[in-house]
C-alpha cells in the first residue's frame, strides 16, 4: 500500500514560520505568552486536518493509510504536548515569567565599535522634548539651563572596522525642533546595515514635558518639573524627583524605581496596573515583586502574578491579585479604606496600635491567624474562616478593611512588620556611566 503524505508538516512549518515573521515584523509580541496559552490549537488544528485527509481519500476511492496518525508524528505530539504544558504551567505558577524576552541583548556577532556624538540646541525653560525610539541607554536630567544639550556615543557591532565606519557616516543624532518643542532622534542606516545602540545622557530646562518612546536598554530620569510619559520597552527604568504628573506604560526586563514623585503616577505593564496620587517615598519593582513605600491615594493595584508588599500609605487602597502573596502596613491612624482580592497568595496585615477600624476577611480555602485582641473572632465552615469585628469610634469605621481570599492564609495583627518584613527588591545602583546594550 502506498503511504500518502500528509499536508500536516508543511502547514506546521508555515505556521512556525508565520510566528517568527511576526515576532521580527512586531518586536513587542509576546511568543512565550501566546505559546504558554494557545498551544492546544496546534493539536486540534492537526486533527482536523488529517480528518479532511482521510475523508477526501475515502471519498475518491484512493487507498486509506493503515493508521491515522504515524508513529513519528505520535513523538512530536508527545514533544509539542511536553513543551506546552511546560511553558503553561511556568507562566500560571512561576511569579517571574518575563514580560518579554530580550532577544536584541542576545545578539553578539562581531566587534563594537563606539563614536563620540554630541548636540545643542537653544529651548525655552518649559520645552516639550520628545524621544524617539532608539536602542541604547538614556539619562535625562533636568536643570537651571534654557538649552537642550546631549553628548554620549553610538556603538555599531560589526565584522569589520570598514563596514562600522561606513555606518557610521550615514547615521546619526539629530536635535530638531524650535524652542518650545525639541525633537531627538536616533538616524540609522540605511538598508539592513549592522545594528546601532546608543549611550547618551541628555540636559534639559527643569520645566520642561518629556515624552519618551523605548526601544530597549537603560532609562534614567530625574529632576523635571513638567508631565512625564514613558511608553515602549526598555531593560530598567528610574524616574525620581519629578513633580509633574508620571505616565508609564510598556515592558521592562530589569528593576523599576519610582522615587519622590509629587504628582499622579499610572504604571501599566502586560501583568501590572497601577495608580496613586503621589509618591513621596518609593516604589520598586521587577519581575516577581511589587514593593511600595510612601504612597498617598487613592491607590489601585492589579497584577497578575507578583507578590506585593505595601507600606506607609495613606488614603484608600485597592488590590486585586491574581497569584502572589500581598502584605500592607499602613503606620498612621486614622485608616482609610482598604480592599484586597486575591485570587491564590497569602495576606499579612500589620495595624497601627492606636487604630480604629472594622475588618471582614474572608479565606476560602485557608487558615486565619488573628492577632487583633478582643471585639474580632473567626468563624470556621469547613475550608472557609471569616475574620470579622471592630474597635473604636469615628468615621473610619465606616471605611472598612476587606479581605477576599480563594486559596491562602491571612495574618492581621497590630503591631510593626519591620523585624519580620520580607527582603525588599534589590535597589538599583546609584547614578552611573550608561552602558550600551549587547548587540
């Protein structure tokens, strides 16, 4: 009996394909993602092929393969199974799947070759300065100057020394604009020349708008006075002592600090949202931890995976969790209002000793540790314990700390966290000569 190719393999290939073009045409797609959640397509798609395979050759009366499927495509089913259970349960339990993969860092063909740059240009003292995407580390600082002024490097990686060159002389850093709205940007070469990164630290009027779009590498932004609007991809990221409004939004690979901000800040990531009304503190955040230290509200938080830890705020909070253990230690009375949903974690709640407030807590599937003292009691029906009571007078009270749990424990207790917190994140080191990324 002649065996009848399938038309499974080729399809598969255009499918991968069709992946990795898309990935190379939009560099912000999420492949882990898509392969973590959608893998089971690629099954269902397969069998329905094969299906039409074989009553297409039933019904023209050709031959019919002894089995539906071959023992070789039996192993790489077995193989795509492996792989996309693996990449799903990574990406539903493992609190640090990436936002996204840095390919571009992984590219390390050839030699660097660096070239000084520099720019000037006159501005008022509140200019609008926009950034256009470019790959390479960025410092923006603002000061008691009424011209914009950039100086750094570009860095072209590269076989030979001749080819560098020949990029270089048809790329370039061009600060165009007039003084109300200064324009900087990145030219590259033409064509597919060799990949182009930067290393630039950039002086700008204190009151100036920044608006700034990311490609990749290092941010550093301090001391403005106008908005701030960060959107893209970049590997860390620092924003301090800006006291107008803070927007952020895209995916960052390394550590956030969010220090001394006196305005609104809004964060929204791929798996994080967030929003306060000022940051005189600061917050931290990477991979699997969200820590926040000095927040006024009101302040919302949703994650999808991330363990968070809240500390001195004030105003009402709201948090919404997914999966990720959360811990919140207001240190002042009066409270306001908290509200916490948790998909899968643990809470720690630590009150200030002198505070009033009511409390219902809720563990689906948990235990509840209640250190309050008299006026609170928890009920127990089966897996479920609620935790309900109140202390003391005042319009707090009316304000209440609720905390809903599906599968994990809840501490509340009055008292510090500090002898028992948990680590902080790592800070990000202190003010340093920029480095360009690995190309």
């Amino acid at each position: 009996m002649v065996r009848r190719a399938s038309l499974v393999g080729p399809l598969l290939l255009i499918a991968v394909g069709g992946l990795f073009l898309a990935r190379n045409l939009y560099p912000d797609l999420q492949l882990g993602d898509y392969i973590a959640r959608d893998w089971p397509y690629v099954l269902i798609f397969w069998g329905v092929v094969r299906i039409v395979e074989i009553s297409y050759w039933a019904g023209t009366a050709k031959p019919l393969p002894q089995r539906g499927i071959s023992g070789g495509e039996w192993m790489l089913i077995v193989f795509l199974c492996v792989v996309g259970i693996g990449f799903h349960v990574a990406r539903e339990t493992v609190r640090w799947w990436p936002e996204r993969i840095p390919w571009e860092s992984m590219q390390a063909i050839g030699e660097r070759y660096d070239y000084p740059v520099s720019a000037e240009k006159p501005s008022s003292k509140t200019p609008r300065i926009v950034i256009e995407e470019f790959r390479g580390d960025l410092e923006i600082t603002g000061s008691d100057v009424d011209t914009v002024k950039v100086t750094g490097r570009k860095s072209i990686r590269s076989i030979d020394k001749d080819t560098a060159d020949r990029a270089d002389r048809e790329s370039g850093l061009d600060l165009t604009g007039d003084a109300s709205l200064t324009t900087l940007r990145l030219r590259e070469p033409r064509g597919f020349g060799p990949p182009l990164s930067a290393a630039l630290e950039m002086t700008v009027p204190k009151g100036a708008s920044v608006d700034v779009k990311r490609r990749d590498g290092d941010l550093q932004i301090s001391a403005i006075d106008g908005p701030v609007t960060v959107s893209g991809r970049a590997t860390s990221l620092t924003i301090q002592d800006v006291h107008g409004p803070v927007s952020v939004e895209g995916v960052y690979t390394g550590e956030v600090l969010l220090k001394k901000l006196t305005r609104a800040v809004r964060f929204k990531s791929q798996r994080t949202e967030f929003s306060t009304n000022a940051v005189p503190g600061e917050i931290h955040l990477n991979a699997g931890t969200f820590s926040a230290d000095g927040l006024i509200g009101p302040t919302r938080l949703s994650s999808r995976s991330r363990d968070v830890r809240m500390r001195d705020f004030r105003e009402s909070m709201d948090i919404e969790l997914e999966r990720g253990d959360l811990t919140m230690e207001p240190l002042e009375a009066p409270l306001a209002r908290m509200q916490a949903k948790l998909t899968s974690g643990d809470v720690s709640l630590v009150l200030p000793e002198s505070a009033a407030f009511s409390i219902r807590a809720v563990t689906k599937s948990g235990a509840i540790s209640n250190g309050l003292g008299a006026g609170f009691k928890v009920d127990s029906d089966g897996r479920r314990e609620t935790l309900e009571g109140a202390t003391g007078t005042g319009p707090q009270i009316n304000a209440p700390i609720k905390i809903d749990v599906n599968r994990g424990s809840i501490s509340a207790r009055r008292g510090s966290l500090t002898s028992v917190a948990p680590s902080a994140p790592s800070t990000p080191a202190a003010a340093r000569p920029l480095e360009t990324i690995t190309q």
